[in-house]
C-alpha cells in the first residue's frame, strides 16, 4: 500500500488483489455489496470490528488498516509530529486514543490516550498483552485485577497477564501514555 492512500483504497486493493469479488467479500463479512462499496469509496467508515472483519478475511494484520500522516518523505516511518498523529477512535466513551508509534511494524505501539471527565470502562477488559501506562496528566483510578489505584500525572502502572478497568470521576481529563506489546491496533 502506499503512503496517503485512503483505508477504502486500501480495502478494495486487498480484495482485487485476493481475486475477491465485492458480493465473495460482503458475504464473508455478513455485509450488504453497498455498504462494502461505500466503505471502499470512502463514503462509509468500518467500525474497530469490521476492520477485525477485514483482517480476518484478508489474512492481514490488523494494524495495516491504520494509515500513515502525511509527512515528508525523510520523516516517513520515522518521525510523529504532534498534529499528524493517526486517531485510532474511541473504543470506550470518552476515551480518545491516538497512535504515537510512525506505526504498527514494531514488536510495541505506544498510544496517546485522553480520558474524558466522567467517563468509565465499568467491563473489564484482559489482552493478550503487556501494557505500561504513563500518566502526563490528571487522575485516574485502575482496577488492575481486583486492586484499585488512583494515578496522577508522573504516575506509571503496569497491566500484565490480569484484566483491568478505568474510571475518570475527575473534573480535568486524564492523559496518558500506554507502551503495548504486542501491538492491538
């Protein structure tokens, strides 16, 4: 794929390229041939779990569905501006996470992420993963297992083989900076 291309024309290049036909690829996705035409036109945009779809159906990883910043070619893979970082999306409510990372070809990502006051994973989630998360600023309680820890700016925790959980009741949004291997996005 190339640098700049859009994620519909990189969908439709992975399905030509497979010999796939739209009606072969919707049905594998459970997807009606004019919702996957608009996506790959980019009228419509996947959700996390249609881009899972996708790289399931594809046999890709799904970090390749991430695009790359426009950026200057010496800065390509290497460099991150501040304003150029990719927005992953917002899995939880009130949570924005961007991709630190030039991208996801590493054995790590290191994700940006902004918790929004009042906002919460009330499930707790477990990956196949190990995660440290520093925090740039305001507070935030963990749940890691069944332990709770309220971290501020300057913090750092560690999620390793156990499920965690976050809430912001703070009035001031919390950042934080998560450095994951391997890579989920």
């Amino acid at each position: 794929m190339t640098v700049g291309s859009t994620l519909g024309e990189d969908l439709k290049a992975l399905r030509t390229s497979r010999g796939m036909t739209l009606e072969e690829t919707a049905k594998k996705m459970g997807r009606s041939v004019g919702w996957l035409s608009q996506v790959e036109r980019d009228k419509s945009t996947p959700r996390h779990t249609d881009l899972k779809q996708f790289a399931e159906v594809f046999g890709v990883q799904l970090s390749l569905f991430f695009g790359h910043a426009e950026a200057p070619e010496s800065e390509q893979g290497r460099v991150v501006r501040s304003g150029n970082r990719r927005v992953i999306g917002e899995r939880d409510k009130g949570l924005l996470e961007t991709l630190v990372s030039p991208d996801l070809t590493d054995s790590f990502e290191m994700i940006h992420s902004t918790f929004q006051p009042g906002s919460h994973r009330s499930e707790a989630i477990m990956r196949p993963t190990q995660e440290v998360a520093y925090m740039v600023s305001g507070k935030l309680d963990v749940w890691i297992g069944e332990d709770m820890f309220t971290v501020a700016a300057g913090d750092s925790f560690r999620v390793k083989e156990t499920s965690y959980r976050w809430s912001n009741p703070y009035a001031e949004p919390a950042v934080a900076i998560w450095v994951i291997s391997p890579p989920v996005y």
